[in-house]
C-alpha cells in the first residue's frame, strides 16, 4: 500500500490524544467502477470538484489498481490536495472519493476519509456520509474486547466491523449486513475492496445516494451533480436499506431484512443539496422555488424588490417574487472564494469569515422596503450582521421570510449542530429572534407548507430538526439537548 500523505504538520506527529468529541459531519461520497478504461482518479476528483458544496475541510481518493489500494487525503479543498501529479499516481480500475467538513474533530488527520485498512481478507478503504447514533456504545464494546482506534470517527468502527465480521462471512456484503443490524443512525457509505465498489444507505435514508451510468461502467454519489459533472446518466436512488454490489460483472442490488422507513434529512432540499440535483426523484430548484412561493403565500409583505441571501435562498426568493409579483434583485453578493461561514472551526473565525463573506449592493438597496429570502437561520450570528449591512446600505425596511420552519432541535444524524443551545430558535419565539437580529418582520414557512411543495411527493422524512421527532432513538448519552 503507498500512502501519500503531502503536508505533515508537528501536530500530525504528536497529535493522536483522542477525545470524546462525537464528529457531526457533513459529506460528500463518490464511488465509481470502470469497466472501460476511464481515468478513475480524474473523474473522481472532477466529481469531488461537484461535491464540494457539501464539505471542504478534507478531501480524500483510494484507487484499486488490481487489487491494490493506493490512496492520498489531506485537508483542504479538491484543488488544493490533488494535482496532476498526485492524480496521475492514482492510476486504477476503481475509486471512491470523499469530501468532508466536520464541527467537533476538525483538523484531526485521523479523521480523514477515506479509511483504508489492510485486514485478513486484504484491503477495504469506506467513506461515509451521516452519524451513527450508537457508535459510543459499539465503540466500547470492541474495545472491552481489546480493539483499538486511531480515531473518534464512525468510520473506523464501521471498519472496524466490517472486518470482524468479514472473518466469519463469506463477502464483504454479508460482513456489510451484519453491521447493518449493530449500527444505527444516517449512512451513506461507499466501500473499496479489492474486487468491488459497494454503496450502502441506512434503513431510514437520512442520507442520500445515488446510481449513474457512465458508459458500461457505473457510478454512485451522493447527488446527481457529481454524475452530470462526468458526463454519466443518473440511473437511480439506492433504495433506504440497500447494498448496492458493483463489480466486473455488472451492478446486483442487495434489499436488506433491516425495515425500510423512508426518512430523507429534509434539510438536503433546504439548504445542503446543490438546486441542480434530483434527490429521490425531486428536483432540488423546483423544491426551493416552490418553497418561495408558498411562503409568499402564507407570509405576504408589502415591500420594493425581493433579494436572497446566496445561495441556499436565492432559488425561494425568485419563488417568493414570481407567487407575490415584487420585483426579484441582486441585493447581496456573495464571495465565490470564501467557504460556508460554518467552516471556520472557531466563533471568533466564523464572524470573520462573515464578514468577508457577504457585501451589498447599495444601488439596488438603498431608499427601497426588502424582503429578504433565506433557506433557514441556525445561530442567528450571519443573518444579524447581514441585515445590519442591509440597513446600513439605505434599506427603508428589512422583512425577512425563512422558506424552511424554525430550527429548533439539535441533528444527530448529520448537520452540523450537536447542540441545541446554539440554536437561536430553540428557545426563543419568532419575535424575539425578530428582535434580536434587527429585522422588521420575521416568519417562518410552516412545516406543513413545506410539505405542500414538491418535497411532500418525495417519500417520508426526518423532520428532527424543527419538531424534536427523530426517525431513531437517540442514545441518552448523544442527546446533549436533554443533558444540558
Ligand atoms: P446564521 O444566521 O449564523 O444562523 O446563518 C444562517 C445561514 O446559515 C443561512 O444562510 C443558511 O443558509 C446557513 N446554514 C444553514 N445550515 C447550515 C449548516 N449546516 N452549515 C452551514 N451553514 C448553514
């Protein structure tokens, strides 16, 4: 196995202290299998390039080169960790890739994805997209028995697992459905062995996961955009409780005995999916300009133009302009170049991030009543200082209408907000929150307007997050919200 690791900081040596920090992380996951020939590690690092939207702390590639994983992964962005050079050391027939951004373990090189590990069936390398709910409790039982981690993340358990169980089966896919039955919480997982590419999404589908074709070969991703990006063809969702095989001989589907319950995160159609992907059979756009309108439905304001805040509002308030007839604009401008607010891995980087982050154009602001149109309010910390911009640049009033319901419940299952104390609206009422980032009238879509939206078609979803009800049974010791 090579493993090439580029930046080694001082800490990368000294740092493996391990904390008990549960990582909350947002990610991306692509997984492709040639049977023509392609530049796996090109097309996996374009695909990255479209999944980048869903985390950009770390990125990570392992290719099997007949039957070798090779692999690198760093911090950073996909066009900061690969280059050509690097790139052209991937060579293979196979691949899976990984971005991610995570809140609690940030900066830690252990936790970088993909794992690869050699075992007595060989090498495995698994990415994972969502949270596993009762990884502590798993986690201590393997190490009663004398294992060892490297690691806070899901990730390795699930490896960790895998390879126990792997021991005893007779494929990596019954080793894969015996830790189904022990694991609980969100997975989306793609896993390199030395023959095979295999998907697997949780019994719930909280997190998403895709099927495309490119040529004879095929591909699975967490959106559709990262197939479009490569030129492929979406075929299909992986079912809630599926493990998708995929080898030379094609794609065989695997329905585990788990219960299917269809419960997709519904913040990936608010906020974290990117508009041009379909997530279970739902255009991501159409959701979000949908949501604009019927919250210009159930919220009408008299006001001069409508702006979103980009990107996550941008598509509801063209919705919200076309149901109320107020005139859209390009109110705010964001910097393409700085990341999500939420990547700085500290408060006081987070307000500076910001502020670079957002600026306003005064021209069309100035003098005029703005109704300004966002996916959702989380701390409340972005959402004050813009509209403090807003006013400052001239604007006579500033409404703002939030095309999702408030965020009231802490995520166990992959956004990152572990604790319900950062949520501005966890304990206060929309007119203190109203208050409290300056604006001069606030309101929420209901969730059953939410529902009436192109999202209502999909199929169930966990709705944790703005009525406490989660699709799983939260661990007493994950459930920081009742413990504090
Ligand atoms: P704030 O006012 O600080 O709560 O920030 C609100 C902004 O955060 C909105 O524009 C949302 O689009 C964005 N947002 C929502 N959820 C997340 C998340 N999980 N990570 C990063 N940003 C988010």
């Amino acid at each position: 196995m090579i493993i090439m690791d580029r930046k080694y900081s001082f800490s990368d040596v000294y740092n493996t202290g391990i904390d008990d920090d549960k990582l909350h992380e947002e990610c991306g996951v692509f997984a492709l299998f040639s049977r023509d020939n392609h530049d796996v590690s090109g097309l996996t690092y374009y695909s990255l390039y479209a999944l980048q939207h869903r985390g950009q702390e770390s990125v990570g590639i392992a290719v099997n080169d007949n039957g070798t994983i090779v692999y690198h992964k760093d911090m950073g962005l996909a066009s900061e960790v690969f280059d050509n050079v690097m790139l052209e050391h991937l060579k293979g027939q196979m691949a899976i890739g990984h971005v991610r951004y995570s809140a609690s373990g940030a900066g830690k090189r252990e936790n970088l994805q993909p794992v690869v590990v050699k075992y007595k069936r060989g090498q495995l390398a698994l990415a994972h997209n969502g949270s596993i709910v009762n990884a502590a409790e798993l986690r201590s039982k393997l190490e009663e028995n004398g294992a060892i981690f490297q690691s806070t993340s899901d990730t390795e358990l699930m490896v960790n697992l895998i390879s126990r169980y792997r021991v005893t089966s007779s494929s990596t896919e019954e080793a894969i459905q015996k830790m189904m039955n022990d694991i609980q919480g969100s997975y989306a997982i793609v896993v390199l062995t030395t023959n095979k590419v295999i998907g697997i999404r949780d019994p719930h589908g909280i997190r998403p996961l895709c099927i495309g074709k490119l040529d004879n070969s095929f591909i699975l991703a967490s959106e559709s955009c990262a197939i479009d990006a490569i030129g492929g063809e979406f075929v299909r969702n992986v079912n809630p409780g599926e493990i998708v095989v995929i080898s030379r001989d094609g794609l065989q589907s695997i329905q585990t005995e788990v219960p299917v319950e269809s419960k997709l995160c519904i913040f990936e159609y608010i906020y974290f999916a990117r508009p041009d992907s379909v997530i279970d059979g739902v255009s991501v756009h159409r959701a979000r300009i949908e949501a604009g309108r019927r919250l210009a439905i159930e919220h009408p304001v008299d006001a001069d133009l409508v702006i979103g805040v980009p990107d996550g509002g941008t598509d509801a308030a063209i919705g919200f302009s076309r149901e109320s007839g107020i005139p859209f604009g390009y109110g705010l401008l964001k910097n393409k170049y700085v990341g999500r607010t939420f990547i700085q891995p500290n408060q006081a980087l987070r307000e500076v991030g910001a502020k670079i982050k957002y600026n306003v154009i005064r021209d069309e602001i100035e003098g005029k009543r703005i109704v300004m149109i966002d996916d959702s309010i989380v701390r409340g910390t972005t959402t004050r200082r813009i509209v403090q911009m807003l006013k400052n640049a001239g604007a006579k009033e500033v409404h703002l209408r939030i095309s999702s319901p408030p965020f009231r419940y802490p995520c166990y299952f992959g956004v990152d907000v572990s604790s319900g104390k950062e949520l501005v609206a966890a304990e206060r009422s929309v007119s203190e929150i109203n208050e409290m980032i300056g604006t001069d009238s606030l309101a929420y879509l209901s969730l059953e307007g939410l529902l009436k939206t192109p999202i209502g078609s999909a199929f169930g979803f966990c709705t944790g997050c703005f009525n406490g009800k989660y699709p799983i049974e939260i661990p007493k010791n994950e459930n920081e919200f009742d413990n504090k």
